[in-house]
C-alpha cells in the first residue's frame, strides 16, 4: 500500500503515523518519504487488511491519499 498522509506538518506526525503501524499485527515493512510524505507499506493481507491500515490512519487525525506503485503487489 503507497498512500500520501495529509496534514502531517512535521516529523513528530511522520514518527506517530509510523509508529501506530508497526504495532500492527501484519506489518513487514514501513519506508517513508519525509519530503512529501509518502508512506511505502509491506504487509501480510493474511493479517491485515488496507482499509483497517486506512482506518487507523484516518482515526489519529490525518488523511490520506492513497497512490499506486510499482511496491504494490496486494
């Protein structure tokens, strides 16, 4: 899943957001684009779903868009 985060105006957001997805069952990989804040995110679709990851995401405050690229499989 490739999604740019809204309303994320600092690198303490980037660290929340990052943080309340590694914590998520299912979660193999997290790599962000600080400069625009694109989140690149490896996981298990066995474990997790994208519209559960969407759904944290929107209930901590940001929005988000969700982008496509060549890391999504799922």
């Amino acid at each position: 899943m490739t999604f740019q985060a809204l309303d994320v105006s600092c690198r303490q957001c980037v660290i929340d957001v990052r943080q309340l997805l590694k914590g998520q069952s299912g979660i193999i990989d997290i790599k962000v684009n600080e400069m625009l804040n694109i989140f690149y995110i490896d996981y298990d679709p066995d474990k997790i779903f994208e519209e559960d990851l969407e759904k944290l995401i929107k209930k901590i405050g940001y929005k988000i868009v969700k982008l496509r690229s060549v890391r999504d499989t799922h």
